[in-house]
C-alpha cells in the first residue's frame, strides 16, 4: 500500500515538472518570437545587412580625391490600405561619396479622415546598404496627416567613400532607395489594414 502511494507521488511529482518544463518552454518561445523583429532590425541598422541603410553624422572632412559618383534613385510607395499621395522632390541624384546630399519628399493625405503613417526603406543591391549612411532621415517616424493636409520631410545622407575600394560592388554606379509608407499602429508599420467583422444573423 505504501509503495502503491509513493508511486503515485513520485507520478505526481514528475507530471508537476513536465508542466513546468513545457510553459518554460511555451513562455520562451514567445519571448524569443517576441524580441526576434527588434534584434534583427538593430542588427541591419549596425550591419547594412538586407539593404538597411546606416544612420551616422555627416562626414567631418573631404577624403581629397574625386571618387566617381553614384546615382541614387528614390523609389517611394504607399500601402493600399493608406490613402495618401508619397513622392521625392527630384527622381534621383548624383551623390559624389563623401559628400552629403538633401532630398525633400511630400506626403498628402488624400483621404476623407485623418490619418498615421509610417516609412520603412531598403537600399538595393543589399550590397549598398553598408555604405549609404542617413544623417537625417523621417523613416520610422509616426506621421498624423489631416484629410487634405501635405507635409515635406527631408533626408540628409551620404555614400560612404569606402564603397569604392569595395571589390564586390565598387564598380557599381547606380543603387536604389525604396520608402514605402504604411498605415501606424503603436509606433510600427502595419502591412494590412483590418478586415472588418462580419456579424452573421442567424
């Protein structure tokens, strides 16, 4: 009887340790899923990785030889589910590395309400991400735009010099800086706008 009532404790005991196994699992799954998208975006703003753009200071001094220069152009989109009008003062420039460079972009709400949105970008080729460095920038800013109301926002930045003593891509003259403004929520950038209820009466 004795035995009989020890093994049930110790079945007990270890069911009681199983559960607790499996929600320290469950809980750390969730924290890693939970603080995976804010890690992997600080490591492309270190990194340039993916086509994400550096963030620095302007260049403090000219690096004293003329360096062939690099057509930026500016690609800029609007999420269907964020009624405004997005585009760059000028399609693109030449931008001498080491230089800074100021592009205006104008924003209009076109819609009937107010209201927020938000830009993320990429650099293409991915390659040029790590050597484009935004010194101003209005990506991952929370913008609230009244029905009819346009605001310009600018962005100040440079091509790093050391681009061209790249091997892989140094030759290249032309990269591509793709904004595309989605609706915010929070302070981040939502893909898809809700999809209403649909109440069923039965």
């Amino acid at each position: 009887m004795t035995d009989a009532k020890e093994q049930q404790k110790q079945a007990a005991c270890g069911a009681r340790w199983t559960v607790i196994a499996c929600a320290g699992v469950v809980l750390g799954m969730g924290g890693l899923a939970a603080v995976s998208a804010p890690l992997y975006s600080m490591f492309c703003k270190a990194t340039g990785y993916g086509g994400t753009p550096l963030v620095g200071a302007a260049p403090t001094a000219a690096t004293g030889e003329a360096l062939a220069p690099v057509s930026v152009r500016f690609d800029t989109n609007v999420s269907k589910a964020l009624s405004w009008r997005f585009q760059p003062e000028q399609s693109r420039v030449e931008a001498v590395p080491g230089q800074t460079a100021t592009v205006f972009f104008k924003v209009t709400n076109t819609g009937p309400a107010p209201s927020t949105g938000i830009a993320v970008f990429n650099v293409q080729p991915d390659l040029m991400g790590s050597y484009f460095v935004k010194v101003q920038c209005f990506c991952f800013d929370e913008h609230t735009l009244q029905p009819g109301e346009s605001a310009e926002f600018p962005l100040v930045f440079y091509v790093d010099p050391a681009l061209r003593k790249d091997p892989d891509i140094g030759t290249l003259s032309e990269m591509t800086l793709s904004y595309t403004y989605y609706p915010s929520k929070n302070g981040s950038p939502v893909a898809e706008a809700p999809k209403p209820r649909t109440t069923t009466n039965f």
